[in-house]
C-alpha cells in the first residue's frame, strides 16, 4: 500500500483517482517547475513509478513495479537489434 500512500488513496481506488492523483501530485514536484532540486527530482520518479505500477491493472494486482530492464526485454521493439537501419535483426 506504499504506493497508494503516496497519492493518499485506499487500495480500492479507481484508475480516475490514481490518475487525479497522480497528476496533482506530479505537478507538485515536476522537474521542469524545480530545476536542478534533487529532492524534487526523486519524488517526481518516485511517483511515476508508483503510477505505472497502479495504473497498469495487471501490475496493480501483483503490486510489482516496472523496471527499466524489465520494459525493454518485454518489449517487441527490444527485440531487433539496429531494425530502424536496416540492419540485420537477432529477432524473428
């Protein structure tokens, strides 16, 4: 419920109000309203992260978070290598 707590919701919140509050709060702390603040800059992905994780419905129901690695291995577009070039791809 950690990230729930972030945008002050209950678990039982729907995608309007965790996106609502997502938004609000991502406005709060947005890097282009506080440059160079670390602080800031931190909470702000802290917040996408949690957004991701509870907007998706299938990683609300896990509760487990995206990474950047596991994005890109899940990803068709990951999957050839120097495609856009026309270069041979490793995928089929």
């Amino acid at each position: 419920t950690a990230f729930y707590d972030l945008f002050d919701l209950s678990p039982d919140a729907t995608s309007a109000q965790i996106k609502r509050a997502y938004y609000k709060r991502a406005r709060e702390c947005h890097p282009d309203k506080h440059p160079n603040d670390a602080v800031k800059e931190a909470e702000f992905k802290k917040l996408s992260q949690a957004y991701q994780t509870l907007f998706d419905e299938e990683r609300r129901a896990t509760g487990r978070p995206t990474s950047a690695a596991s994005r890109v291995s899940g990803s068709k577009a990951g999957s050839r290598v120097g495609s856009a070039r026309g270069e041979i791809g490793i995928g089929p």
